[in-house]
C-alpha cells in the first residue's frame, strides 16, 4: 500500500490542501453521487406511481417503435453494437418496459403542455456543464452541442423531466425512510436490504 501523503495526493491533481484537500475532494464526490442516487429512486418512484394513477391507451405504433429502441440500447448495453451478432431477443421482452415509457412520455407532455412549462435556460446550461464535464475542452463541448439541434432536443427534453419531477414532487406525498449510504449506492447485497425493511 502506498504511503498516503502530499506526494500520493499530487497524483490526483491536488497540489495544496494535502491530505486534507483529498479527502474534501473524495467527500464532494461521495456527496454528489449520492444526491444524483437518491434523486434517480426519486424520480423512478414518481414515474412509476405517475404511470400507475393514470392508465393510458398507447397506440401500437409508439409502443412497437419504443420497443426497438429499448432493444437496440439493451444490446448497446451488453456491447453488441453490430445487429447481426445480435442474440434473437422475442419483442414481447420489451414490450412492457416500451408501453410505459410511451405512457409516461405521453403523460409528462400533456403535464408539459397543460403546465406550460418551458425549459429553463439556467438549467439547460447546467445540464451542458453537466454532460460535457468529462471532456477536456468544456466550453469546446458545450459550443458543439448548441450548434446541434438535435443534442440540444435532447438537453432540453432531460431538463424539462426534470422540472416536471419538480413540479410533481412540490404536490406529492413524499416520505422519506432512512437509509445507509451503501443500501442507496446499491453496495449492499439485496439480503442485507431485506432485513433492514
């Protein structure tokens, strides 16, 4: 194990603070994976109790073009990004996750229009520093995007759910139950969660 000291901490890209600046730093991170965590379940539960109250008719049409998007971004997810090594996965695997995105999608846009809520500037570059903050050259990033048009949709799409989370959240009924910071990160083995209940 290496010794933990200013000289550790410079290969982080600390160089002043020492061990302290590390742990303030590693603190912040915990923190904000956590906020973005706990916000997700949040978010996930609202959608679904959202879902649940208000039963839609989604044509057949949306739900069979979801239900390809949903296959193709499983595949991405396992790594196949050629469809002809794809495994033959049956449609009616993803037509239940597919029917509730179209339901929930056409939910929020109604709650969108009906609300006449407008994407928020501040947050949609937020959002951008958000997104781009991996990359080295931020502001270069961040340039690319406005200049396209169809980024920019989706940015503004994932801000305008977000504030209609908001929105929901200001007139729900939320509880909140405590929890370890691993039960939230998904760390703790589902057996250990079980008991806590």
């Amino acid at each position: 194990m290496p010794e933990i000291d200013d000289e550790f901490v410079k290969k982080f890209g600390i160089e002043s603070g020492g061990v302290d600046a590390l742990r303030d730093k590693i603190r912040d991170n915990m923190q904000r994976e956590l906020d973005e965590n706990v916000r997700t379940k949040l978010k996930n539960q609202l959608m679904d109790q959202l879902f649940e109250a208000n039963p839609v008719d989604v044509p057949a049409a949306l739900v069979e073009n979801e239900v390809q998007r949903v296959r193709e971004d499983t595949l991405r997810r396992m790594g196949i990004n050629d469809p002809k090594q794809a495994p033959d996965l049956p449609n009616d695997m993803f037509e239940e996750q597919a029917r509730k995105r179209v339901g929930l999608g056409l939910l929020i846009g109604e709650l969108i229009k009906r609300e006449e809520i407008k994407a928020d500037e501040e947050r949609v570059q937020q959002k951008l520093e958000a997104i781009t903050a991996s990359y080295g050259e931020s502001e270069q990033m961040i340039r690319a995007y406005r200049a396209n048009a169809d980024a920019m949709r989706q940015v503004e799409s994932l801000v305008l759910e977000d504030q209609v989370t908001d929105w929901l959240l200001e007139r729900a009924d939320v509880t909140a139950e405590p929890s370890s910071f691993a039960a939230v990160m998904g760390m703790e083995p589902a057996a250990a969660e079980e008991e806590k209940s």
